[in-house]
C-alpha cells in the first residue's frame, strides 16, 4: 500500500511541473541553447548589446510548482539565467506547491512571474492583488474531468443527482463540476459534496466510497490508463473549459517589459524542445519520478503545453467563470476579468 501512494505522490509532483518550461543539450533541431537564442533575438533588436543600468541589479523570481520536470531542466542548463543575464538582469527560482501561495507571494512583491490554473487568478482579482496575464498555457479541454468507476451505472451528468461526488473545494475541477450540473439543469443540493483533497480521494474511490470524482490530472490519467475509471464528462464534451495561464507582477511588467517579452521568448524556444523531442523529455520525466513512461504520456496528452495569445473567447469563458463563482459565494466582488489580459507581450515575443 505504501508503495502504490508512493507512486500516486510522484505522479503528483511530475504533473505540477509539466505545465513549465524546460530545454535540454540535444536538440534535435541543432539549436541547443533556446535561452541563448532568445537572448541573440533580443540582441538583433537593439537590447542586449547594451544592458540598460536599469536592469543591473535587478533580479528576476520565477515561480515553479515542484522540482524537476522542464523548468527543472532549464535551471541545470541555465538558459534562463543566460537570457537575461544578457539584459544584465539575474534569475531567481522560487518553489511553490500550488496556484494560491504563488498569488501571496505576488501581493508581497516576492514573485515576479508564476504558472496556474484559472481559478487562483480570479480570487486573486476580486480580493485586489495586482497581476497581469500575459500568455495562455493550457487550452483547458481535457485537463479536468468528472470521472466514475469503469462498471459504474452512471452514464450521464443528470444521473449524478442523488449520488456521492468528491470535488476539492476552491479548484478548477470545483468550478467545472458545479458549471456542468448547472448546465445540466442540476442544482448544488442535487449531489451529496464530498470535500476531499485528491490524496484522500484515490482510495474513496478506489473503495466505492464516493460515485465519482471531480479531479484534474494526473488522477484523471492515473485511473483511466490503469482501467479503473472512465471519463464521465471533460471541458471538450461539455464546452466548459478550465484553461491554465501564465502571470506577471503588474508592477514588474511596468517597470520591466522587456523582459517580460524575453521571459516569453525563452519559454517558447523552450516549449519547442519539448514538442520536437518528446522521446527524450518524456522519458526525462518519467526516470526522475520513477513512474510508468505511459503515464507521462497520458498526462502529457490531456495536458499539451501552448504559449500563446489568450483569445476573446478565453476571457469570455473565464468571465463566465469569474460570475458563476460570484453567484456560488466563492468570490464576494464581482470582477470584470478582461482587466487583467494583456496580449502585447506574447504578441512581440511570438513575432
């Protein structure tokens, strides 16, 4: 039994760290620096070859979740660090567990840029923290999901009325759960809530305890791969998405928005290495958590990376959100999420 949850506890940290960024000294492309390339960009545009001295001193903190996996690769590598030492600015790596605690770090001034979920940054924008989006890094179709076990009789979400649902409260699969029976014309009375945290979770499931499991991945993975559950309902089956994104310091982007361009610049030659050597990040992955390599490709599969502008119809998706949370008592402002998109920065650092 150890063993197994050991195994669940690897899972975990490896599905923390996929949504980062990482590069390695093989490319197969020949470009084996994509800090450096980033930093060369920079340099064709009039900015590295002389370092502002606004910049000197100035130093960089990159919020991670977890150890290893690509950004873990970036920081043995250290072509962030090479990118903006270009610039005459240094890097600082600080290690995070979960969405929230990066956003705290934010509203203190001790993080400069950070990864999550959809759901953190709208908390964080009713309760006033100051941050920018500056990219989209998960589309949301297949990363969270209502799962029940394989031989369940449940076939649909209108059967879930009456029936035992596990959902962690203040998540993304928290908001997708309560959004699809609202969609499906049930209320939050319908269910019996199970609160439970995702490590609680697996063996209420695994015993029959709960009918099904509102959950991201890799639990999503972890127990359809092995056969122990299917997939009742994602985003992509039922439009309701739960996109991930990446955030800025408002105050940093201000001050500093060239290298918030270069920040972007080096995390897409980064995210480049992996989609062109994907046998080898993989494989990296799995070996350093000491899990199944298929596992790392199911995960990889329901959680493709992307850097890319975020869309009129995200941020109408994610006002959705920001207002169904509103209605459930979750935030007590109501937002206007488009406040806190702004696309130049990607834009410039894709061109």
């Amino acid at each position: 039994m150890r063993k197994k949850y050991g195994l669940i506890t690897a899972i975990i940290a490896l599905v923390l760290i996929v949504a980062g960024c990482g590069n390695s000294n093989n490319n197969a492309g020949g470009n084996n620096k994509p800090a450096e390339s980033a930093g060369a960009s920079a340099n064709a545009e009039g900015n590295a070859s002389t370092a502002p001295a606004s910049y000197d001193g100035v130093t960089v903190k990159i919020g991670v979740q977890g150890k290893g996996g690509l950004f873990g690769k970036a920081q043995e590598e250290k072509w962030f660090e090479n990118a903006f030492e270009a610039l005459g600015a240094k890097v600082e790596w600080v290690e995070f567990q979960s969405g929230p605690p990066m956003i705290e770090a934010m509203a203190s001034n001790h993080l400069d840029f950070a990864g999550m979920g959809n759901m953190p940054p709208i908390a964080a924008q009713a309760a006033g923290v100051d941050f920018t989006i500056i990219s989209q890094l998960l589309d949301g179709k297949n990363n969270v999901a209502i799962i029940v076990p394989a031989d369940s009789d449940i076939k649909s979400i209108a059967d879930l009325k009456g029936k035992k649902v596990a959902v962690t409260k203040g998540s993304n699969a928290y908001n997708f759960l309560y959004r699809v029976l609202d969609k499906a014309g049930l209320k939050q009375s319908d269910i019996q809530e199970i609160q439970l945290q995702p490590d609680e979770t697996q063996p209420s499931f695994e015993g029959g305890k709960v009918d099904a499991w509102a959950v991201w991945d890799p639990y999503i993975s972890l127990n359809t791969l092995s056969g122990k559950a299917r997939v009742l309902a994602d985003g992509e089956s039922e439009g309701v998405l739960s996109p991930s994104f990446q955030l800025v310091r408002s105050e940093f982007a201000k001050k500093y928005p060239d290298l918030v361009t270069l920040y972007l610049k080096t995390f897409e030659e980064a995210r480049k290495w992996e989609a062109d050597n994907q046998d080898e990040a993989f494989k990296r992955y799995a070996d350093e958590r000491s899990i199944p390599l298929e596992l790392v490709k199911g995960i990889q599969d329901r959680s493709t990376m992307i850097n890319i502008p975020v869309s009129d119809e995200t941020i109408a998706e994610q006002q959705k959100t920001a207002d169904f949370q509103y209605e459930l008592g979750t935030i007590r402002k109501q937002i206007k999420v488009a406040d806190v998109f702004d696309n130049q920065y990607i834009e410039k650092a894709l061109k």
